[in-house]
C-alpha cells in the first residue's frame, strides 16, 4: 500500500527541484526518499526504477518550459518571436538547470511522441513560418536553431561566458539579430 502523502507527482516534483539543486545526472530513487524521510522500498509502489523518475522529470520540464513557450509566443512573430522563444529557454534554463537538462533526456519514440516535446518542435516551426521558409530549409531552420539555442545556454550554465567582455547579454542579442537576418535572407521571394 502506497505511503500516505506520497504520490508520483509529488515525487517528481521532488526528483525537479533536487535535480535544480544538484544537477540532473544525481537525481536518485535513493536520493528522492531521503529528501521524505522514507525507504526506498516506499517509492516503488510510484516508481519503476531511476530511469523512471528522470523520464518523469524530463516530462515535467518539457510541458513546463512548452507552456511558457506558448506563453511567450501569443501575438508575436518574425524576430520578436525568435526572441522571445530563445528568452524563453535561456531563462528557464538559468531558474531550473537541472530542469533544463532533464529536457534533453534522450526518450522512447512513444513517450517523445506523447510528451510536450511534440508543442516545442510546433513552436519552433510556427516561428519559422513567419519567415516564410519550405521544406527542406524548415526543417535545417529547427535544427539549426535548436544548436544554437542549446548550445548558448548550456555554454552559458557551464560559465563559459563569464570571464570576457563583451557581456554575454550582449552577445545573446548580437546571435539573436544574426539569426533573425539570416532567416529572413533565405525567404523565398
């Protein structure tokens, strides 16, 4: 019989803020249960294993991060929404990094086709219909946008862009402007 008090969702939001904390890669069964001052026998009545809390987690982060997305995104088009999209990531990703990292857990075709991972790749394309981009380019568009977005912030968490000038803000915008332009230099006329 399941713990009183204990469900998934509270384990799970549990296994986020540790994973906040922490860093994702730390986030235990073993970890979660001590944070409730239980066994960990008790948490396998909501959870298969490790895998499936970080799956979990993963799955939160993903709907959380599509829900401000879509937030950010109403009314909004062409570089505006470019940015606000990356603002998006990037703030998320410096308020929960552990959060952020769990997004990119790789998952099975079935729970990626299900989860809000399904929104982000949306959001992303509806942004770029507002450069007018076809098939293929849309497709490179996501893609490249998506390296440069994650490739950024994940830089920006490891410190990378600490110690020299100009400030990274700066240069968030400078990537900003180039990308935008860039885009709109492959519509087709």
């Amino acid at each position: 019989m399941p713990r009183a008090g204990l469900t998934v969702e509270r384990l799970v939001r549990a296994g986020a803020e540790l994973a906040d904390e922490v860093g994702f890669d730390q986030v235990t069964v073993s970890a979660v249960a001590r944070r409730f001052d239980v066994k960990v026998a008790s948490l396998y009545s909501h959870l298969k294993n490790s895998h499936d809390l970080k799956t979990r987690i993963a799955l939160l982060a993903l709907e959380e991060l599509a829900d401000r997305s879509a937030h950010a995104l109403a009314g909004r088009a062409g570089r505006d929404a470019l940015a606000a999209l990356a603002d998006v990531y990037r703030d998320y990703a410096r308020a929960h990094p552990g959060r952020y990292a769990a997004a990119r857990l790789p998952l099975d075709a079935e729970t990626a086709a299900a989860s809000a991972g399904v929104r982000h790749s949306r959001m992303m394309r509806a942004v770029l219909r507002g450069y007018g981009l076809p098939e293929p380019d849309q497709t490179h568009a996501v893609r490249l946008l998506g390296s440069v977005l994650h490739g950024y912030v994940s830089l920006e968490l490891a410190g990378g862009f600490a110690h020299s000038s100009p400030d990274a803000q700066v240069s968030w915008e400078w990537i900003l402007d180039r990308l935008d332009g860039m885009l709109s230099s492959l519509r087709p006329h």
